[in-house]
C-alpha cells in the first residue's frame, strides 16, 4: 500500500474498526490507492477527507447482536466435517507418535487447570502447518477423535470423559464460509460468527446470516450456549471446548506475517491461545494452515507453549462396509500395491488414483491410459505447482536422488529459490536433521516422474524414459537396454544399473563428484573421498560373462556388448553383466583422470538370500569374486545386514537402509527386488502392457498365441 495513503488514514482515523476496513479496502484494492490519495487534495478540512475516504467502504444495514436476536440462548450443535472429498470417508489413520504428543499434553493441560494454575507456558495450543492435499482439514475433522483416542489408556477418567462429551466446534476459513477481510476486519470475530454459524438454525444462508448478525468474540458464543443449557460458570468448568481452526493461512496478508508481532495474523495467534489460558474454561484450540516453512521460521518464537503437530503419510487406506468391517480401498495386486507407494501417502494423489481404478479390474485394463488419465488429473489439479522451469526441476530431482543436504535458510543449489518456495504446494518435503534448520528434500515417486518431464524437453531418452508407461501402443521392442519404467517386472539387477544412470543424468557431465554423493543413504567405508569425473552414462549390457574387477584388466579393457564394443576405462558406461555371471551384476568404470589409464570400478551386486541376516563371511566372499582392492563395491539386499566392518572401498543398502538410499524409488525397488522378473506365459494384459513400447494390441496378441517355451520363440510366432 502506498505510505501516503496509509499514512492519511492512520491520522484521520480515529475508529480502530473503521481503520481496519479502509486499510484492508486499500490492500486489496490497491490500482485506486493513487486516485485516492490525489482526490484527498481537493479538501481543507479533515472531516471531509474523512467522509470522503468512507465513501470508498461498502454499506451495511445495522446488525443485531447476538444477546437480543437469541435471549433465551442456543443449543450446542455438533459440527460438520472440514472435508468432503473424495477419500473423506476413508477409515481414519491414527499415528501413534501423534497421540502420544495429545496424550501427555492434554493430561498436563488438565492438571493445570483442575489447579486454577492456567498459564501461557502450561496450556497448548495445536498447530498443523503442511502443504496443500496432505491431510490438514481430514486431521482437523478427526481431532476430536484423535484426543479421544489418545485418552484411551488414561487412568484420568474424570478428563476422558470430558473429552468425550466435549463441545466441538470446526471453523474453516474456506469451503462455503470463506473469509474475506473486505467485509471481517478483525479475524478473531471471524472466527467467532463461525461458531455462531455452527449452532445456527435458522434459514439464512451463510452470506445473509454474515451480514445480518453482529460479529460475536468466541467466548460470546459459548457464554450464549450456557445460556441455551441452562449452564452456570461452575457448570461450564465440566465441559470441555474443543476448537479447531481450519484454514489460518486466509488471515496473513504476507508469508511473514507469523515473524512480525504487529501483524494482524499473529495478534490473532495470541488471540486464539489466549482462549485456552483460562481457569473458567477448559478450551483446546487447534489450528491448521497451508504453510510449508518449519513451524520456528513460520511464527515468531513465544513463551506460549505450541505444539507443532507431526503430517503422517498414509498407508494404502481402508473404508467400513456395511457390517462395519474394514476392507482395503485398493485391490490387493502387486502393481496397485506399487501404485499406491508411488504416491507416497499424499492424500490428494491418493484420492485421484482412487477415483481413477473405483470401476477397474486392475489385471485386465488398459495401464497406458491409466497412468495417463493419473498424470493428467496430477497435473490439472496442481498447475500452478508444477509451473517450474526446466533448470529447478532438474536441480530438484538431483537434490532428492543425491540426498543433497540443504539449509533451509539458502537457495536450493542450482536454483535461486529457497526450499520453502518448492515444498510449499504440498508435492515435496523438507525432512529436516533432528531440530537443526538443516534437512533433505524428499518427494513420492509419481511427483519425480511429473517434475522430470520439464527437463527432458531437449530430448532425454534415460529420464523420459523414465516414465509410467508409454501411452501408444507399438510392437515390443525387447531391447533389453531399455530402461523399465513401470516395469517393476524386471530384474532387480536392471533396476540398480538404470538407476546409477539416472543419478548420472542429474549431474553434469564432466562435474567433479564421489562415491559419498552418488551412493547417498548407503552405508559406506571410504579410504578417502573416492572422487571422479562424472559422465552422462550410456546403458549397456554385455554380451558375454565378464570380470569386474579392474586390477585383471589392461590398460584398455574392450567389453563387447549387444550392438557395440566399449572401453569401460572411460567411465561413461554402465554395463549390465552376462547372465549368471560369477562377478559383479553390472558395472562401470570410474574416471579419475590416472596418466596409467587404470582406473577402478564400481561393482553391483544384487543378493536376494533367504538367510535371516547378512554375515561378514557372505558379504567378504561377494566382493573378493566381484572386485579388486581398488575398486569401489556395493551390495544391495532386501535382507537384514549383520554388525560387522565392511571392507574398505565398499557399501552396502539393506532393509536399515534401503529408504534412505532409493528415496522417491524404494517402493518401485522392492518391488524388482521381491516380485521378480515378468512371466510371459502367465501375465496378465494388465503386467505385459508395463512393458516400454508394448501396448494393448499386442499384449492381446501375446496372450492369445502363448504358451511361449523362450523369447526367441514369442519374436517369431
């Protein structure tokens, strides 16, 4: 807002009410700020710029006051829920860490108030602050709930059952009462004509009753229901108010309003925890808001006791039939399953899949167009989201894949944005390193593949490749370079090697790195860095079983592959192994610019043993037949891992691990590493068609000429 304008309606007002509204009026109408200002010259006197400025407000009939339009009081009604989508009525997901956090502090809450001890650093206040579509109006709608549930095993029964007959009011700033600061100067009203409009039962709706009624204080309303029941002070001291605030985002004016004491959102903060110090009322207050910043640099720190409440991400969610027995939402199959972990527990992504599968047998439907009608409703619903560049969805996918550690305070590397800037719509996570502002940034594996697309316009074949599925139906290529995709039917082995390449890509080519970054998440020993130069890396699979350790190589090492021969003493190859080999899985040379011309390698071995647990004895014998002592080794296993030293120059991903190390990609890997590779003769039309380039045609054809006795044999026939 301009100084001038500001500055005259500060002097010529005397009304903070009426202040309130001019400069609310002006911050939102601000292309008349100007005109304004300029037409106050044409006055001398004050009262006329004055009534002159008060013509720019709307005109609202006189309202009447709660006390006269309901003398007798009202009933307490209970609330609506704060969500009505899709997956509302989804079995809720209690999280244990959650009501532990509910549990003791609602018992120590209690205990201060049965004590007439009430005070700001003893009583909570409840704040949920996460991006768009990650549960925040479902937690609210379940917060009473939620305490219930956290009381379960308290011996404090008085409390339980207060908790249980408690007062709930749900207030959204959104969805039908909608706050718009034009017409609700002071937010704490706002919130109490909610409360108001909660108990109502009248015949207005939402927008006469706002204008008809004057806007009443929280504490108003209550006192007007124990009136309604008859409830005198003592009375009311045996029932406990919950109050659940969805939405507080629409009080701020700017991003920093939480930092700044003097903002109308944070006095309205103080406000609302206020509510809660009482020794006349035991009142909960809970607060949601689409703010992604961790809680500290959102709101200025306070003596006030805040509880920043933890996002679960969902598990694959359950709904009650009709003899209230719980049954899965999703089909019980391995590539719904594999759907499910692709959208990381994000409740929205969740929701639309739903919607999409609801009347589909998932073994036997089209996945091309699938996949396709789930991206484009992704993508619909989150444009603006989504609208980065190229360059910061790159830098992004590499902060994720490398588990890059970020400050939260600078930009992220390669782009000008801060992390807070990318995590705010809710797609990705700021996972941050126990209360330091440092952390990693995270994502579900069905945002990587949208985020990807922007930096494969140039043509990318290992990231656009990189997709679900293609959505044209072509004859099935069988290039076994090809990169899976949706294919979570190849060998886990592929996975491991496509994956390095794609690390690879999320580089630069011929940026400095080492094995630290590259293999983030696993556990490693390191005579030193392991530095090299990085290359784009091209994938290749040989054609014979060869040695993967380096030190039996020559100065150049040759490796004849399916339609070229390559030298792996350059490093810009990643080579998938002959079957059955009795080395490493796959393999790459790794340049670190030697005059000799001997560089080491890095050897993968995939292990999928029975065995409860890896010992030191399997884990040595691995790398003595894959890898010289110059190499760089790693094992991956689905199995636990033994504690024992692991050699120098080696690393290792188990089931302790396995998260850390495939992040967006560990469900897609599990999935190669436990289901295995795709039986032709026995796969449904719905697994062939996870195949890069197969489409319904001929996975129709395939499974109408099979049985096949090789793949030779399905080329031909």
């Amino acid at each position: 807002m301009s100084d001038n304008i500001k500055a005259e309606i500060v002097r010529l007002v005397v009304s903070q009410k009426e202040k309130a509204s001019l400069l609310a009026y002006f911050t939102k109408h601000q292309e008349q700020q100007s005109e304004a200002f300029s037409d106050l010259s044409n006055f001398d006197a004050d009262e006329d710029k004055l009534e002159y400025l008060r013509a720019y407000l709307p005109v609202f009939p006189q309202k009447i006051k709660i006390t006269e339009a309901f003398p007798q009081g009202l009933m307490y009604k209970k609330p609506k829920p704060l969500v009505a989508s899709y997956g509302s009525n989804w079995e809720y997901q209690f999280d244990t860490q959650l009501v532990k956090i509910l549990k003791k502090n609602t018992e120590d809450h209690y205990k201060h108030f049965k004590g007439e001890s009430s005070d700001k650093m003893n009583c909570p206040t409840y704040f949920l602050f996460s991006g768009a579509g990650t549960g925040k109006s479902r937690n609210a709608s379940e917060f009473h709930n939620m305490l219930i549930e956290s009381l379960k095993n308290s011996n404090n029964l008085e409390l339980k059952g207060m908790i249980q007959d408690a007062w709930v009011f749900n207030v959204s700033l959104e969805n039908g009462t909608s706050f718009s600061r034009s017409i609700e100067p002071f937010d704490i009203l706002a919130i109490g004509i909610r409360m108001l409009w909660q108990v109502y039962n009248g015949d207005y709706d939402f927008n006469r009753f706002l204008f008809t009624y004057d806007p009443p204080t929280p504490l108003e309303v209550i006192q007007l229901l124990a009136r309604g029941h008859h409830k005198e002070k003592e009375d009311m001291k045996k029932i406990a108010i919950i109050l659940v605030i969805d939405g507080l985002q629409n009080f701020m004016l700017s991003n920093d309003d939480g930092l700044d004491k003097n903002s109308w959102f944070y006095q309205t903060l103080s406000k609302i925890s206020d509510l809660g110090v009482s020794n006349d009322l035991f009142l909960i207050p809970y607060c949601t808001a689409t703010i992604t910043r961790p809680f500290d640099q959102a709101v200025q720190p306070s003596m006030r006791l805040r509880v920043h409440l933890p996002v679960a991400s969902l598990k694959p969610p359950t709904i009650l039939d009709d003899n209230n027995s719980s049954i899965k939402v999703f089909q019980d199959n391995h590539i719904m399953n594999l759907l499910v972990d692709d959208c990381g527990g994000h409740g929205r992504a969740l929701e639309v899949l739903a919607e999409l599968v609801k009347d589909k047998n998932i073994k036997d439907c089209n996945i091309n167009q699938l996949m396709h009608d789930l991206r484009s409703s992704l993508e619909l619903r989150y444009a603006g989201a989504l609208n980065i560049s190229a360059s910061d969805a790159q830098a992004i996918v590499r902060a994720i894949l490398t588990r890059t550690r970020l400050d939260s305070r600078n930009v992220v590397p390669g782009t000008n944005r801060f992390p807070d800037y990318f995590v705010q719509p809710g797609l990705i996570r700021f996972e941050k390193i126990g209360t330091s502002v440092e952390g990693y940034l995270n994502a579900p594996y069905i945002w990587i593949w949208i985020m990807s697309q922007p930096s494969t316009s140039g043509g990318d074949p290992l990231l656009r490749d990189w997709q679900f599925c293609d959505y044209e139906g072509h004859a099935a290529k069988f290039d076994r370079r090809r990169i899976p995709g949706a294919q979570f039917w190849e060998h886990f082995e592929y996975f491991i090697v496509t994956f390095r390449c794609l690390k690879s890509k999320v580089l630069k080519e011929g940026e400095k790195t080492s094995i630290s970054d590259i293999h983030a998440g696993a556990r490693l020993r390191l005579k030193d860095n392991f530095n090299f130069t990085n290359h784009h890396l091209a994938l290749e699979h040989a054609k014979h079983q060869e040695d993967t350790n380096s030190s039996h190589y020559a100065k150049n090492k040759k490796i004849l592959c399916e339609d070229s021969e390559v030298n792996v003493r350059e490093g810009k190859h990643c080579i998938i192994n002959g079957g059955s080999a009795p080395h490493g899985d796959s393999f790459l040379g790794l340049d670190q610019s030697r005059k000799d011309n001997v560089n080491p390698n890095e050897v993968h071995q995939t292990k999928k043993w029975k065995v409860a647990k890896i010992t030191k004895k399997l884990y040595y014998d691995e790398r003595k037949k894959s890898a010289g002592d110059k190499d760089f080794f790693i094992l991956f296993t689905t199995s636990k891992t033994e504690d024992f030293d692991i050699p120098m120059n080696s690393g290792i991903v188990d089931e302790s691990n396995w998260n850390d190390y495939f992040g967006p990609f560990s469900g897609r890997a599990y999935n190669y590493a436990i289901v295995g590779a795709l039986d032709i003769n026995n796969a449904t039309t719905t697994e062939l068609m996870t195949i890069y380039d197969l489409g319904e045609v001929t996975a129709n054809n395939i499974i109408t000429k099979r049985p096949f006795n090789s793949m030779e044999e399905e080329r031909t026939r």
